[in-house]
C-alpha cells in the first residue's frame, strides 16, 4: 500500500468520527474562502460532494477516493485539494449533505409521536437511498448546519412534553438508534441477495419444506405452531417496533406528568 492509499485508507476509519477541526467546520458551514488559484471553471465543493455520494451510492463507500471523485469530474486528483483538504472532510461534507435532502424535522399537527414516527420513516428512507450513511458515526459527526437544523427540530418537536433536556437528547438517540438498527438489517438481506442472486421470497420458498420436516411439535412446540399457522398474517417489523419504542417514550412521559 503506497503512503497515499494509506492515508487514505486512516481517513476512512474516522468517517463521522474524526478529530474536531475548525477548518473541516468551515467548509460544511461555508465560510471557507473559496481557492483564489487554479481554480476549474464551475468546479465547487458541492459539485465535488455530489459526485462523491453518486459513486458511494452505486458502489459503496469502499470504493470512493479522491482520485475516482476526480475522474468522475474529469479533473486533476491533486485539483480536488484546492477545494477540501482530504477524504475525511469530503465524508463529513457528504454526511451532512444528505442529511439535509428532506430538509428539517417539522413539528406535526397530531403531536409529537406523529413527529417523532414520520421522522423515522424519512431516516429509513435516507438509509435506503445511501446505504453508506450506517458507517458513519452520527454522534462523532462535526455536525454541519443540516445535521444542526434536524437536531434541533427534533428536540423543538419533543420540546414541553415533560422531559428534562438529558432525557429529550436520550430520546433523539433512542429514535436514530431504533432506526439504524432497521436500516442495518435491510442493508444486510440487500447485500445478502446481491451477492447470492437469491431473493428472500426465494430462499424462504426453498428454505420452509426443509425446516419443517425437523420441527418437531413436541420438541418445538411454539415455532411449529407459528409455522404452521395457515392463517398467519406478517407484521410489518420497521412500523411494530416503531410503534413499541413510541409506546415506551409515550409510557414514560405519561409517567412523569402523573401526581
């Protein structure tokens, strides 16, 4: 591995995690000075993230470097550091770009568990869009101004509820927890079906005859049951486990507002 790929190879480990860097805070709050030198015309810093987050979409994040970001824009590699120092402020840049895609967590009409339900949903979603975003160390973060604005829409949105402001900020983390959690095992069966050519429907289709000539009903008892249950009707697990880890904020405020 040459010196380059080395630092580069340092600059991946610390994706949303890296050493705090009033330089790296300036490029993602935009008050950087633009390079006065050798500039491409239309080159800019969101061009350059842009591109980089189309190429850790299609081929993960592994496959990004300075040097294919740089042939993706059809420049010089060593053009990209007027720009950004390196790989680590280009992920963070990344990081908080999309985050900002749906905007800010808005308030919702019905309450704060509705607020709370539909932000998830949107995280699932951004998830799914940029499978990437679940190496990142979102409490490691250097925190840009759209990760700023969905923090603090979400602590405005559970804000009155009863709860002191550790606990709000135990919340935030309890909801992005849950739905990383989530997003991790969609990840999975997705990297699972790429790498085998064999769908979930496919595999459990094959999968089910199999098992059940082994499970036995006295040894098995409560799974033979549920698998042999004709008129079984599947959950969806993102919104049952949504629906249970509100219950439990729901429980706990209720709780605290009691005599």
């Amino acid at each position: 591995m040459t010196t380059d790929e080395t630092a580069e190879a340092n600059q991946a480990a610390s994706f949303g995690g890296g050493a705090a860097s009033a330089e790296t805070m300036a490029l993602l709050w935009g008050t950087k000075p633009a390079p006065s030198r050798g500039r491409k015309p239309g080159m800019t810093v969101p061009r350059i993230v842009a591109a980089a987050i189309e190429i850790a979409d299609t081929d993960g994040l592994g496959a990004l470097s300075m040097r294919r970001v740089a042939d993706a824009l059809d420049v010089g590699t060593m053009s990209l550091y007027r720009y950004l120092p390196g790989k680590t402020e280009l992920f963070e840049l990344m990081l908080d770009t999309v985050m900002g895609e749906d905007g800010p967590p808005e308030p919702d009409p019905a309450g704060w568990r509705a607020g709370l339900a539909a932000f998830a949903r949107r995280s699932l979603a951004g998830y799914r869009r940029h499978p990437w975003l679940l190496e990142a160390s979102i409490s490691r973060g250097m925190m840009g101004p759209n990760q700023t604005a969905a923090l603090d829409g979400l602590l405005r949105m559970i804000s009155g509820i009863g709860l002191s402001r550790g606990q709000m900020m135990a919340v935030v983390g309890l909801v992005v927890g849950y739905v990383q959690g989530r997003a991790r095992q969609l990840a999975d069966a997705t990297r699972y079906e790429q790498r085998s050519g064999v769908s979930d429907e496919q595999f459990w289709r094959h999968f089910a005859p199999l098992l059940d000539e082994h499970l036995d009903t006295r040894r098995f008892p409560a799974l033979a049951a549920v698998w042999r249950d004709d008129e079984l009707t599947w959950e969806d697990e993102f919104e049952f486990g949504l629906d249970r880890v509100l219950d439990g904020i729901e429980a706990f405020v209720n709780k605290g507002s009691g005599p």
